[in-house]
C-alpha cells in the first residue's frame, strides 16, 4: 500500500464515518454550549433595554463596546474561571473518546454501534490519559526551556535596541523553534497510542520510548499527515474569513446564515481530522511493512 | 581677533536674520557654553544669565531650578512620588545611572561671588532631601525693572535615561540640564496678591514654568554625533580638539533641550517658512513619512484653529527603544515622540505622540501656562486639541486604531480614559499636579480635562468654541495666563454670542466639573406604556346616574411616561428624544437640575424608544449605555457575539483535543 492510497483510504473512512463525526462535532458543541449559554443570558442581563449596541452592524463603535465590556467584565471573570474547568473537564472527555476512535479506526468502521464505541473508550481510558499527562508535561517543560532563555535574551536585548526589530527575530527564533519542537511532542503523543492499542504494549513508557525512535527514524512519512493537518486549519480559517466578508456582521437572516455556515465548518473540521487519524493510524499499522515491528 | 571677528560676524548675521521684534517679555535670558564628556557623560557649562525684574518689588533672593537632582538619589520629592516606577531599574547598584548638577561658581559682574550663600529650599513639600531648588540671597538687591546679569558655572552628571532626561548608550537627551532661574511672579499675575517667586520642585508629573528670553548656547562634543536643538543652529566649527563647536540660537523661549546620538538619520523638511527636522534611528526610517506627516498636519490645524507657529523651526526626535523614556516629551520648538520596528500604519501611536507633543509649543511653549499648578490648562487643553487634530486627519473614530473590525478615535478614547477610572470623583482636575491622590494627575488633567472642553464646545456650539480658543490665546499668548484667564475669555465670548441662554456665565459648568469632583450621569430609568382603561363607576349626566361602563372610547388611548434619574451631582441642561409607534418623534429640553424628571404623555400613540441627550453633547456623562431605553429590543449584536463565541470555543476544544488527546 503505498503512501497516496493510505491518505485516500484515511479519507473514505472518514467520509464513511459521518455518525462518528456527528458525534464528535456534537460532543465539542454540548461542551462549549455549557459556556455559551450563560454567557449570553449575562450579555443580555448587561445591556438591559438599551439601545448602546443597536447599531453594531453597520459599524464598530468602540465606545459602546467599551462601555459594555466594562459592565460586562465582572461576569466575565467568573467566566475565565469556569472555561478553565471547562477546558479540563472536556480534555479527559477527548482522551475518553480516543479509544473508540481508535477501535472504530481499526475495525474499518464494520460495526458501529455507541455500545462498542464506548466499551472501547472505556477500555483505553487510563492509559490515553497517562499519556495526555505526559504529553502536557512535555509541553510544559518545552515552553520552559525554550522561553525562559528566550525572555533572558530579549531583556539583554531591549537595553541595546534601537528599534525592536532585534527582539522581534529573537521572539520570532522562538517561536518557531516551540512550534518544531512542540510538533514533536504532539507526534511522539499520537504513536505512543498507535503502539500502545495496535501492539499491545503494556507499559506507556516503552511505548513511549518506541514512539519517539519511530517518529524520529520515519520523520519524512509522518510529518507531512502533521502539516497536514495544520493545512486544514489554516485553509478552514481562510474561507471562514471570507465567508465573514461575506455576510459581515451578521444580524437576523444573515446571522442564521453565519451560524449555518460556522457549524457546518466546524462539522468538516472534525471530519478532517478523522481523516488524518486514521491516515496516521494506517500508515503506522498498514504501510507495506509495518512502520515499527 | 579670529574670536571677535567672528563674534562680529555671528552678531550682524543673526541681527540680520533674526533681529525682528521681540515676541515675548524677554525676562530671563541665557548664554551658554557647554561641553559635553561622552565618555563620563557629564556636562561641563558656563551660563551667564540676563534677568529683568519685572515687578514693582525690590528682589533680594534668586531662586534657580536644579532639576537634575531629582536624579541624585531615591530620596529626592521626584523619586518618593514616582514610587514604584523606577523600582525594576538598576540604578541602585549602578552609580553611573545617577545624575546631579553642581554650581562650582556663582557670580555677578561686580565681582560678589554668591556661591558660599547657595542653599537648598523646598518649598513644595520640605523633604530636606531634595536638592532641585536654590535660593541665593543678593548682596544688593534688584530694583523694580532692573536688570540682573549672573555669571554660572555648573557641572551636570546626566543620569540613564530613566524619565525624561539622559543618556542610554550613546544616545542623549539633554533636558533640564543647567540652572534655570525661577519665575518672579508680580502682583496681580495668576491672582497673585503681591510678588513672589514661583519656583516648584521637580515633581513625578510635572515640570515647565519658566520666563520667556533668548538663549544662544554653544555645544561642544565628538565630531561623529549628530545634534538637534531648540532653536535654530547659526554656527558649526570644529575646535582645536578636533570636536564640534554647534550654536544655536533660540528667541522668546521658555526652555532650551537638545539631543545627540551618531546614529540620527536626519530627514529635514518644510512647513511655509518653518524648517522642519526629523531626527530618526536608521531602522525606523521608514516610518519618517508618518511623522513628518503628523507635525506638519498638526501645523496646519493650529495655524488655523490659534495662530500660526511662529517660531523658525521644529525638531522632531525618534528616541533608540533602549532610551524610549526620553520619548513623547515636549521642549520649544523641540519634541521627543517614540515608535518600535513593525509598528502597523493602522496603529497611529507614532502620530498622536507627536502631535501631542507639538501642541505643547501652544500651551507650555507660547501661552506658557504653568504646567505644575494648572496642568489642565497645558496637558488638557492640548489632548482636547491632540484629539481634534487626530479625528481631524485620520478620521473621527478611526483616528488611533484604524482596522475595519476594530477601530477608535481620540476623542473616544480621551473620554474613555477618564470614564474608565476607578474612582472618578477622586480630585477635580484644577490642582497642583503633585496633590493629585495616586493614579488621579493622569486621567483627570488629560482625560478629563479634555473631554469638559468637549463638552464645553457641544454646549456652545463649535464657532463659539473657535471664538473662545481663538481669543484666548490672541490675548494671552507669551503672558502665562491662569484659569480664571481662560474662564474670563469663555464667558465674554459665550454672552456676546448667546447672551444668558446658558445663565449670567459659564461658571456653573467650571465649578462643576473643573473645580469640582463630582461626577455626571444621567439614567434613562424606565418607559411605561399603559392601555387607558374606560372610567368605571357613576357620573352624574344631567338628572340621571349614569354608569361609565355605557361609555366607550372611540379609539384605544394610551398613557406613556418616560423617567430619568440623574445618579451624579454634576447637573447639565439636556435634550430628550422619544419615538413613538407611529414613527413620530418629539424632543424635549431638560435643565436637568432635578434628581429625577418624567415625560408624560396621553393619546392613541405609544412610546416605543427614549433617548436622553440623543446627540451625545454631554461627553462627560460617565455611562452613555443607560441614556437610551427602547421597548422593542434588538439581540442581534448579543446574538452575533454569543454565537461567534460559540464557535470560538468549538476550536478551543479541537485545538486542545489535537495536542493533548
Ligand atoms: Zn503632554
């Protein structure tokens, strides 16, 4: 099988799997709806009956949006607050959901029922989630290491600039050193799982340990499925800024236009990454040989 | 004989060129010889001073400005108010990061030496640790239009740059850097009862009052560094050192600054016949367009708003980043602005610097208002003209921030700045700068400031205001006017052109909102619509009880009543806009002076929306989100935030779920 065939059986599958992107797209939903809806019975408990925000679609007005984010803002703490929780909250239901993914992945998808798909959640639960904890340790120590003598750098800089431009390259070295490195981490991260649910590795660890040789030794194979997926990004960011041109700030018919086409972006973006997942997962597990043996 | 002949030459020339009629009391004026010691960065200077008593008083004492004290230590008036600011510094350690100035030798032609008798004063808050103000007992008084001339030698130690004045690198930003004399205020000046001398302490937020002269002042340093000045430079020679010689020449100025790095790109231009320099780091050059751009825009609207800038040039100076704490600083003819590498063409911070700054030549510079004991009339006046100049040219509420999206002018944010404090009825804004409470010079000296003028030009109307700003600087220009100069000129002008429309004067606003601290703003409390019910009961008609249920209205009627509450103790006079179903509309006026006002009215139409001061004239009312009320309320901007926020966090948790699950 050779490399453009995996992506296109990663791409059948994910387009076969829309019941599972349903899901996934409706678990992302539910979570930030927990947020938003508050969030808006708090903006409309702000502006009362007044009239300070009416004419926000024909144009900004910085000092009715000021006057409201300032009333608005106390609330808006509690809300810094609970997105935290939030955010934690909806981590452990993503590695949660990984499992199935997973098992769905390798059972090409043959027999999807919720009772399965949650049984295999439930089975790789504790060890995707040790995982996830090491990955985010990874993260963490690799933000250190990289911004601590990158801010020891740029304060040595700031007393000899003229103008900034030598600390905005430093900031921008960085940068892109977090963002190689920290792609490592998420690559080492994905096959660790591979390994772990295709070749029944106990320990994380050595999965771990086998993950990063194969990440390493095989890096020209799984880094482009990596790109790629920030390639989706960007390019779903793009046409969503163009559909904003479109629509402008939308209101009425034109904000259920806008909400439409949000969702149904954020619907193909799960879709997407399905897509790579899956690639990823054959690629390891399918490739002519086996990537790791 | 090359000197005198060259002094001969320098006189005739400069008399030729500069010889026209003096524009100012020219009562304090200086020649200064100065060199500059890169290495130990230190100046070494001869000051001969020229002074005019300018009152009917027999003067016995001097009192001099040593400002750059206020750098000598953390115990100086400066450093205690500052606080924290310079705390991060690291100019505990660093005894090269102070700064002092030194008289070695004070003199006057008859040969007293005054130097033993110089002692250190404070008259602002006694901290005897400061040393930024002398007072030198005379052997022999100055007698009432007398001219005093005093021979200075002195030793300045400029500190790293840490507000204002120094040096960082081989960047320098020469200000406040020779002894300057005070003012000698006569009787009846600023509402003073008798004479005296006018001579504050270098405080945290505040430092220009100065008598108006002629400063000549030769600058001797490197040959590689690149110098701009007050002033007009007439001579350039190099020494037998092999360094420069620069003079520069500056007529009916209050203060004298300079700056000198080797690194300045020059960019030099013209404005009618003002000759215009920029002074700017190399990588930043591209940004010269934008701040040439600004000052002479600022030129052109002063010109037509006052007077035009009547002086023969005006250097701008782009300070290095690791100096940036020289920058928006303002001196005669001379301005510090600021900007950092990348700065977008939509983010106009380079602009409102420099137009700021340039202002300042009207308000310190010209009418020379004091800027410690009135700042308002300096830093206020000039943010109320900073921000009709930005929203002028670059747009109103565009004019800062200037993205399709995101976008605010200088008007806005003026306002915002002062509505945005945490505690706005913490001082009035007419106050001596260092009795400010902590947090208070800023918002209420600018902002506030600014946006009571505002106000003050949406009451009267624009001409009028034009009038008030035109005449008050006709009158007052190079005299150092007070408040109740410029109040006077307000109320002349506003009862000439509007008679008592708005009261005898216009002192009910300033006592309000300038003298006073409280603060402004009105409520929409409510809109009621009821359904006038037929009367019930039994009228008499004629004979006969007749019960009301036998009357019926001919068409439905209804009751409306619109409420206001005025939460501030400020009062201003309003209008009141309210919408009926029938697409009808009526304004009312209100006087405003009531806790609370009602509109009532009965009929078939309904009120469906109000707005108390529909035009936005009040710009000091601190909440404009309760001045309108509607009973038919839109969500579609709630809806498109809350819906956008939806699907923000959607990819939140995508993004998260990528890199973590
Ligand atoms: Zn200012």
């Amino acid at each position: 099988m050779n490399i453009v065939k995996i992506y296109l059986r990663g791409a059948n599958f994910s387009i076969r799997s829309w019941q599972l992107v349903t899901l996934l797209y409706l678990v992302h939903t539910l979570l930030s709806l927990v947020l938003v809806l508050p969030f808006y019975s708090a903006m409309k408990d702000t502006i009362g009956p007044s009239m300070a925000l009416e004419n926000f679609h024909k144009s900004f007005q910085f000092t009715a949006w000021t006057e409201f984010t300032r009333d608005f803002s106390q609330k808006m703490q509690v809300f810094a607050g609970i997105i935290g929780y939030a955010l934690l909250f909806s981590l452990f239901v993503q590695v949660f959901l990984k499992g199935g993914i997973l098992a769905m992945i390798r059972e090409d998808y043959a027999r999807f029922t919720i009772k399965r798909f949650a049984e295999a959640c439930g089975i790789w639960f504790m060890r995707f989630l040790q995982v996830s904890l090491m990955v985010l340790l990874l993260h963490l120590v690799l933000a250190f290491l990289i911004w601590l003598p990158a801010s020891l750098i740029l304060q040595h800089q700031f007393t000899l600039t003229l103008t900034g431009q030598s600390l905005i390259r430093t900031a921008l070295i960085a940068l892109t050193l977090h963002f190689v490195l920290g792609s490592l981490v998420f690559l080492f991260g994905e096959y660790t799982r591979y390994i772990l649910f295709v070749s029944g590795t106990k320990g994380v660890f050595r999965a771990f340990r086998k993950a990063v040789v194969l990440v390493l030794k095989k890096i020209y194979l799984v880094y482009p499925l990596f790109l790629l997926l920030l390639v989706n990004g960007i390019l779903l960011s793009l046409a969503w800024f163009f559909l904003q041109k479109v629509t402008g700030f939308g209101t009425g018919f034109t904000l259920l236009f806008l909400v439409l086409m949000q969702q149904a972006v954020f619907w193909l973006r799960n879709m997407l990454r399905l897509w790579l997942t899956a690639s990823q997962f054959y690629l390891y597990s399918k490739f002519p040989t086996p990537l790791i043996t | 004989m090359k000197n005198i002949l060259l002094l001969l030459f320098f006189l005739t020339v400069t008399q030729a060129i500069y010889g026209q009629a003096a524009l100012s009391p020219r009562i304090a004026s200086y020649d200064i010889r100065v060199e500059l010691d890169t290495e130990k960065h230190v100046l070494t200077g001869t000051a001969l001073l020229n002074w005019t008593n300018p009152s009917a008083d027999t003067v016995g004492e001097l009192r001099f400005h040593l400002y750059m004290n206020a750098f000598k230590n953390s115990r100086s008036t400066f450093m205690k108010e500052s606080g924290s600011r310079f705390r991060g510094t690291k100019a505990k350690e660093d005894p090269e990061a102070w700064g002092w100035i030194d008289i070695t030798r004070l003199s006057l032609p008859g040969g007293a030496d005054l130097t033993s008798s110089i002692r250190y004063i404070q008259p602002d808050d006694g901290n005897p640790f400061d040393q930024t103000v002398i007072s030198v007992p005379l052997t022999e008084p100055v007698f009432p239009g007398k001219k005093l001339r005093a021979e200075i030698d002195f030793t300045t130690k400029l500190p790293k740059i840490l507000a204002r004045t120094g040096y960082s690198g081989d960047f320098y930003l020469v200000a406040q850097w020779f002894p300057k004399l005070g003012v000698y205020e006569p009787a009846g000046m600023r509402g003073n009862e008798k004479g005296r001398w006018n001579c504050h302490q270098f405080h945290a937020n505040s430092e220009f009052y100065a008598d108006f002269g002629v400063y000549r002042v030769s600058i001797t340093l490197p040959p590689e560094y690149r110098v701009g000045a007050t002033g007009v430079r007439i001579d350039s020679v190099m020494n037998a050192d092999s360094n420069q010689v620069l003079t520069y020449l500056a007529e009916d100025v209050v203060d004298f600054a300079w700056t000198a790095s080797p690194r300045f790109e020059v960019f030099n231009d013209r404005w009618n016949q003002v000759s215009v320099h920029l002074m700017i780091q190399p990588e930043n050059a591209g940004q010269a367009g934008r701040y040439l751009h600004a000052v002479k825009s600022a030129m052109d609207y002063f010109a037509e708003a006052l007077e035009p800038y009547p002086y023969p040039s005006i250097t701008v100076v782009d300070p290095p980043l690791h100096g940036i704490q020289a920058g928006g600083m303002e001196y005669p003819m001379f301005i510090t602005a600021g900007t950092v590498a990348g700065m977008p063409e939509r983010v106009r911070i380079p602009e409102s610097l420099t137009i700021h700054e340039f202002g300042h030549n009207y308000f310190m510079g010209i009418l020379a208002t004091h800027e410690g004991e009135e700042a308002w009339m300096d830093e206020g006046m000039n943010s109320y003209f900073e921000s009709k100049i930005m929203d002028h040219v670059y747009g109103e509420q565009r004019s800062v921030y200037d993205f399709p999206r995101f976008h605010a002018g200088s008007a806005e944010n003026q306002r915002l700045g002062y509505t945005g404090m945490s505690n706005p009825r913490i001082a009035p804004p007419a106050r001596f700068s260092w009795e400010f409470p902590h947090g208070g010079y800023s918002p209420l000296s600018y902002n506030k400031a600014a946006t009571l003028l505002f106000t003050l030009e949406n009451l009267v109307g624009r001409p009028t205001m034009q009038e008030i700003m035109k005449t008050y600087y006709r009158l007052w220009k190079f005299k150092h006017p007070c408040g109740q100069d410029f109040i006077h000129v307000v109320n002349e002008v506003v009862r000439k052109n509007h008679g008592t429309r708005f009261g005898e004067n216009m002192n009910w606003f300033f006592d309000q909102v300038l003298f006073g601290s409280g603060i402004c703003d009105y409520k929409m409390a409510s809109v009621h619509v009821n359904r006038i019910r037929p009367p019930a009961g039994i009228e008499e008609v004629g004979e006969n009880k007749v019960t009301y249920r036998n009357i019926e209205y001919s068409e439905e009627l209804y009751e409306n009543r619109v409420i206001i509450h005025r939460l501030g103790d400020v009062v201003m006079p309003l209008e009141v806009k309210i919408d009926f179903d029938d697409g009808s509309s009526v304004t009312e006026y209100w006087d405003g002076k009531e806790e609370t006002w009602e509109y009532r009215h009965e009929g078939t139409r309904r009120v469906v929306r109000a707005v108390l001061d529909p035009e936005n004239k009040i710009l000091l009312d601190l909440n404009r989100q309760n001045n309108s009320y509607t009973l038919q309320p839109r969500q579609g901007t709630i809806r498109n935030w809350a819906v956008n926020f939806l699907f923000i966090l959607q990819h939140l948790f995508h993004i998260m779920a990528i890199f973590l699950a």
